[in-house]
C-alpha cells in the first residue's frame, strides 16, 4: 500500500482495492468463532461487546495518535462536521455488532449468518436507492447466486426454518441492514482523511453506542476484568471486527462501488463455514460446502471483466 505525504491511500488500483476489502471481510468472518466461544465459557453478550469496545478503542487510537503525529497536516482536515460524521457513520458499526451477537443467543449460528447476509441484496438496493444507479443482469445473476450459495453454505435447507423466533429474526435483519449502511458509509464520508485516522473516530462512534446500550459501569465487574478469558475472546473479536475490518474498509471502499462491496463482502460466509470446519471441528456437510463455491463463484462473476482486464494488462 501506498501512502502520500498527508498519509492518505494514493494511486490504489481497483484491484488492490478488491483484494483489500476482500481480506477485511474476510477478517470480519472469524468473528462468529469468537463469540461462540466466549457465550460457551459463560460469558455474556454485554460483557464481551464491552471488553471489545475497549480493546478496539485503546489499540486503533494508539495508531491514530501517531498517524497524526506522522502526518499533522492531516488534523487540518478534522473538522467538527467530519470528525462528527465518521462519528455518526462508525455507530453502525456497534450497531452490527450488538444486532449480529445478540442474534446468536435467540437462533441458530447457521441462520444468524443467512440474515446477516441479506446485506447482499440490501446493499444492491441502497446504491439504486441513493445513488440512482440501477443494478445490471450480471449484478443480478451475482447477487441471486450469493445468496443461494449462502442457503447452502448455512445449511438452510438440512436445518429448516422452524427453529427462528421473531425475536431473532428482527435482530438478524437488522444486522443486515445496519451492516450494509456501514459498508456503504465507509467509503463516502471523509475519504480525503487518512484510513489510519477515520478509522478511531468511526470506531469512537460504534463505542458510544455500545456503551449507551450497555453502559460499562452495569456490565463490567473487577471479577470480569480479571479474568484472561474474557479478554481473549473480546480480543479476538475487536481484532477481527472493529479494527481489521473497519481499517480495511476505510482503506478499500473508496476506490470500489458500494454494489460490488457488499457482493464482496460475501466471502465473510466462506471463511466462517472453514472456520468452523478447522476451528471449532464441526462437520460440514457436501451441501455447505457447495455453498461455499457457489458464493465464490458469484463473486468471480460479478468481477469477470475486472479480473480479464486485469489479466490482459498484464
């Protein structure tokens, strides 16, 4: 990666970019792991999305101070409306996070992840929405084979639908959209200040807004701090969904439209079904992994002429 003088992303190829985002969505799909094994060693949802708050603001703040140290013509860019802005957009990073983990505890993990990744579509709708650019038939047939491969890949069809709650389902779907908003939002405000500094403030956002729903004097305890295991957890969690991911969408989103970003984001499902095949030695039936290729698959041809110019230039 490249960076200029003010610190900022310069010359990223669309590629580069992909590749990026690829890498950070990827990041965000261990974060399943993490929380599944924190509510198996008895931990609570309050007490884990706290810990992680934390974690996340300490060691993003770290870079920022001295990305602002590094590059202080950067700070000139701060003003109130972007520094609130990136504050605003990086609430519905917390937003997902205590939408998506909270899901877990009334569904199965398996249909948990088929309502986050509505997003595909949902984010597909927001660009036609907003930005009046109507999708093509190659983002259709992209967008229709994603979110069957997710079906399969979640193992829909072997599980059924009985087991979701309306509850449940409330909280998965807006995990979706919130999801979607923070994808699209990454790469519209402030993209002329540098990654390593909008991504505190983004994070700043989601904190607060973690900390208003579950305010940190009521759900950490001196017996919860003192325990390595919930750190460990709320560490994993932090690095894989309020630093990493954040960080590199800030970095991607910019240089790629929000449509291909949320069918990228897709390849979150793979990396958790892999996860959970190596992770956490759980069986994977055919049919998963059939969805895993189908998403791939869609993903490959959302960007065919992408990846052949590429491959021509070279």
């Amino acid at each position: 990666m490249l960076f200029n003088n003010n610190g900022g992303l310069y010359n990223m190829k669309r590629h580069h970019a992909i590749i990026t985002f690829l890498l950070g969505a990827a990041f965000f799909g261990l974060n399943p792991l993490f929380i599944n094994l924190g509510y198996a060693a008895g931990w609570t949802l309050n007490e884990i999305i706290v810990v992680q708050a934390i974690i996340a603001l300490i060691i993003l703040w770290t870079i920022g101070i001295f990305a602002l140290r590094r590059h202080p013509q950067a700070a000139k860019k701060l003003t109130i409306k972007t520094v609130l802005s990136l504050i605003v957009a990086g609430s519905f990073t917390g937003l997902t996070s205590i939408l998506y983990y909270a899901s877990m505890q009334y569904l199965p993990v398996s249909l948990a992840v088929v309502l986050l990744f509505q997003f595909v579509w949902i984010g597909v709708l927001f660009e036609w929405v907003f930005s009046r650019k109507r999708p093509s038939k190659q983002t259709m047939v992209t967008v229709v084979l994603t979110l069957v491969g997710v079906l399969f890949a979640a193992d829909v069809f072997n599980g059924g639908l009985s087991d979701i709650t309306i509850l449940g389902f409330v909280l998965g779907i807006g995990s979706a959209f919130s999801y979607s908003a923070f994808i699209i939002v990454s790469g519209r405000v402030a993209v002329e200040v540098p990654a390593t500094i909008r991504t505190p403030l983004m994070i700043t956002g989601a904190a607060l807004l973690i900390f208003i729903v579950f305010p940190p004097h009521m759900s950490l305890s001196a017996e919860v701090l003192s325990s390595g295991s919930i750190w460990l957890y709320a560490g994993g969690l932090a690095l894989c969904g309020l630093i990493l991911t954040p960080l590199m969408f800030a970095m991607s989103t910019p240089h790629i439209s929000p449509g291909l970003a949320t069918i990228l984001g897709a390849v979150e499902l793979p990396v958790s079904v892999i996860v959970a095949y190596i992770g956490l030695s759980e069986y994977i039936a055919p049919s998963r992994w059939f969805g895993v290729l189908l998403i791939l698959v869609a993903i490959v041809i959302g960007e065919i002429k992408g990846i052949w110019h590429v491959l021509m230039k070279r």
